[in-house]
C-alpha cells in the first residue's frame, strides 16, 4: 500500500475476521494483528486508520487535535460528539479537522441519508 497513492485523509479499516456460521474451522484475527496493521499505517502517514468488528481504542474516531469524536465498541456508537460537522469546542470549521468518515456518521445520526450519500467516497 502506498500512502502517496491513496492520500492521507482516506480512511482505511481493517476489519477483524471471527469464526461463525460456515468458517467455524477458522482462528479469529488477533487484535495484535490489527493493531500492528493500524500502527503501521500511521507510520507512513495515513491520519484516518482504523480497526473494526473487535473491541479496541482503535475503532474510535479522533479528530486531528486527538480528542475523542465518536467511541466505538464493536458495532455499537457509544458516544458520538459531532455537532454541525465538527466538535463542540472547535468554534471555527475546519475542514482538516473531522475526515469525510466523521461527516457521513455525523450525517447518518442526523437521519440525513440522502446527504450521507451525497457525500460518501
């Protein structure tokens, strides 16, 4: 994978594999796996890096001054922080803050799905 490729601000997520239904003869993804794939990433410059379908810090979204926009456990939303696109102590948009992944969750919470399409990747 080539971070000048794909740029910066694309999200990427790797997502852990669980034995179930048909693949029950299959080992779990370690979250040690996930975690040195995630790490690895931030090392060549992807800002927007996440782990997915395991419990982990990693599945969170945290915009770039490193506070806390939505906590994630599993599948779950545990606490989505986002308001008007951005968080409420940032006073001034700014675009570079909040990846277009915070925008299309922010929107899907608003129950605007037409709009989440418009601007989904």
């Amino acid at each position: 994978m080539d971070s000048e490729l794909i740029g910066p601000d694309v999200p990427l997520d790797f997502t852990a594999f669980h034995p179930d239904f048909k693949l029950q003869d299959k080992p779990r993804t370690p979250a040690k796996t996930l975690d040195h794939a995630r790490r690895s990433r931030f090392d060549v410059g992807l800002r927007y890096v996440y782990e997915g379908n395991i419990y982990s810090e990693g599945a969170n979204t945290y915009c770039r001054s490193a506070r806390n926009a939505i906590r994630r456990s599993w599948h779950d939303v545990l606490e989505n922080r986002i308001q008007g696109w951005r968080l409420p102590e940032v006073r001034i948009h700014d675009s570079r803050c909040l990846g277009e992944r915070c925008k299309r969750e922010a929107l899907a919470k608003q129950g605007v799905a037409a709009a989440a399409k418009a601007t989904a990747i």
